[in-house]
C-alpha cells in the first residue's frame, strides 16, 4: 500500500471521528436546551401555581426541576414534573400523605397503560357499576367496597373530564399519587390536577 493511499485514508478517518464527535456533541447541546426550555416552563407554571393556591414554591438547583407545595384542608399537595429516563415516562405527579387505614390499597389506570397495570400483584380487578368509566379505567383494589363507596358519580365524572392522555392514581401506605405521563405546559392543565386532587383526597380521607 503506497504512501499516498495511507494519507487518504487517515484523513477519511480523521473525518469520521470529527464528524461523530460532532453529532455527539450537537445531541448534547440538544439535550441540555431542551431541559433548560423544559426547567424555564416549569419553573413558571409551578411558581403561578403555588401562588395561585397560596403554597410554597421550590424553584430547584441550577438545572434542577422545581416543586410547589399546595395547603389543602390540613394535607400538604406536593407537585412536580418528573422527567423522562431511560426506564420511566415522564410525568407530572400530584402527591399527599392521606393517613388512615394504611391496609387500603388501590390503582386506577387508563386502559392504554396495561404494562403497568399487569406489575400490580395480589389484587382484584373491580368494575364500578359506571359504564364509561368502566370503559376508560381499569380499578384493581383490596377493598372492593371501598373504592365503590369513593368512586361516586361526581367524581367519576370529573376524572373524565379531565383532557390528559393517560392517568393514573393510587393509593398504598398511606399515600396518594396522582400522575398524567405527560409534560404540561398551561397553567389550566396544573389547575385541573390540583383542582381534582382537591375533590379526592378530604373523600380518601374518609375511606382510608
């Protein structure tokens, strides 16, 4: 192999390799971009909503994602946006501590969401008698009268109407979580989840 053809070729591969690190490096500027525009967003809408409910906002550290912290009839609403990784969707989660009967447990899903369901061990699927709900949802729970009893009419309702793609709750060890695999990005979407998370949990409360 003559002289030249070696320099041709070392040059090609000193091409390729600037040419991979090139793109590796646009993908991290990418991803480092879009988390800034991401923590902006959030950042936003938290602060607006804790405000708005007279809460506590945590803006996060540097690139930190934020919290806001919402009162609510003597239960403290924590709510945050998880991001997406490499083994979870991302999520915008509502949770409380909801103490009482710490036996209780339930998850309510959308039907699209059967992976997760199908990791839920131990406990029976339940029908709530409402059609459409029914429909949408599937309820697994310990306590079959229980849920019946808490997921009234009105609160079956409410959960339908509200315009996020896959959500899903739960409740086990005293603790309840709201979440919609999803972004949001209007401080109407926030208002929703607190807002329906305001109408479960003094209800929860009850039941648990």
């Amino acid at each position: 192999m003559d002289t030249e053809l070696l320099i041709q070729i070392k040059k090609l591969i000193i091409v390729v390799v600037v040419c991979q690190l090139a793109f590796m490096l646009g993908v991290l500027v990418y991803k480092l971009l879009r988390r800034l525009r991401e923590v902006k967003l959030q950042r936003g809408l938290l602060e607006r909503l804790a405000a708005q409910f007279s809460g506590h906002y945590e803006p996060g550290k540097k690139l930190g994602y934020p919290r806001a912290t919402v009162p609510l009839a003597g239960y403290d609403l924590n709510v945050y946006y998880r991001p997406r990784t490499r083994y979870k969707n991302a999520s915008t989660i509502v949770e409380a501590g909801v103490p009482g009967n710490k036996d209780l447990e339930f998850y309510i899903y959308t039907k699209s969401m059967l992976s997760d369901v199908a990791k839920v061990l131990g406990m029976q699927d339940v029908e709530i008698g409402q059609h459409v709900f029914d429909q949408k949802f599937i309820v697994k729970t310990n306590k079959e009268l229980v849920i019946k009893d808490f997921l009234n009419q009105d609160l079956c309702r409410h959960i339908l109407g509200l315009p996020m793609r896959n959500i899903s709750m739960r409740y086990e060890k005293g603790r309840f979580v709201l979440a919609v695999q999803q972004m949001l990005t209007d401080d109407r979407d926030y208002q929703q989840l607190v807002e329906t998370a305001k109408l479960l949990i003094p209800v929860l409360g009850e039941k648990a």
